[in-house]
C-alpha cells in the first residue's frame, strides 16, 4: 500500500482541540472529499485486464479507511486478496509498472489545500 505521510499531525492535534467543532467538522470533512476523490481517480484509471474473468476485482476494491477520528485517510486496497496491487501499480521484473494510486494522491496533493481553505470558510459562516 502506497502512503502519504503527514508531518505535525501531533502539533495539529493539540490545537485542534482548541478549535471550535465547526473548524474540526470542516476538516474532517476536506479530507473525506479528497480520500473520495483519490479512490474515485484510482477507479477511473486502474488497469483492467478484459481476458481475466476477475478483470474489474482492483478497480472494485479500492478502498478508504479513516483513522484519527477522520483527519487522516488511507486509501488503497486492502488485504491478503489485493497483495498484487502492488505488483500492478510498482511493475516487476517482467511486467512494467501500471501505476493508479500514486498519480491519483499526486493529482490531490495539489487541491487539498483548497478543499481544506473551502470547508474552513463555509464552517465559519
């Protein structure tokens, strides 16, 4: 499973306690949109192989879980069934990379920023 590592998340914390629910609600909400938003892109551009009976299986196992009380998101597949994601999205020896994940958090990386500026404004409406 690819990762995005959040540095500051513990400092983030701390003064996320000090914020008002509405502010904690927003964010939580921004990083629901953009791990939606990633598994919506990997879906769209997973490779599918149409002479395999089972060609839809990554495309329709992608999957989000929350952790941190929904401030952090992993997205990915998940379990022992999907371990050859990782062969499909990194290539091997002999079959090239044919990577969905890691170009779908790279596409967010540049809007979540705005999704997080977007739900803080409507929060304090």
């Amino acid at each position: 499973m690819a990762r995005v590592r959040v540095n500051g998340l513990g400092r983030l914390k701390q003064r996320l306690q000090d914020m008002p629910d509405e502010i904690k609600d927003s964010l939580v909400e921004a990083v629901k949109e953009a791990a939606e938003a990633v598994r919506d892109d990997v879906k769209r551009n997973v490779p599918v192989d149409t002479r395999s009976r089972d060609s839809h299986h990554l495309k329709d196992a992608v999957d989000i879980r929350y952790r941190e009380g929904g401030l952090a998101a992993d997205v990915g597949w998940f379990g022992q069934q999907n371990s050859y994601a990782a062969y499909v999205e990194f290539g091997t020896r002999r079959r090239p990379a044919q990577p969905s994940l890691y170009p779908a958090l790279e596409r967010e990386r540049g809007r979540f920023p705005g999704r997080i500026k977007d739900e803080v404004r409507q929060a304090l409406r």
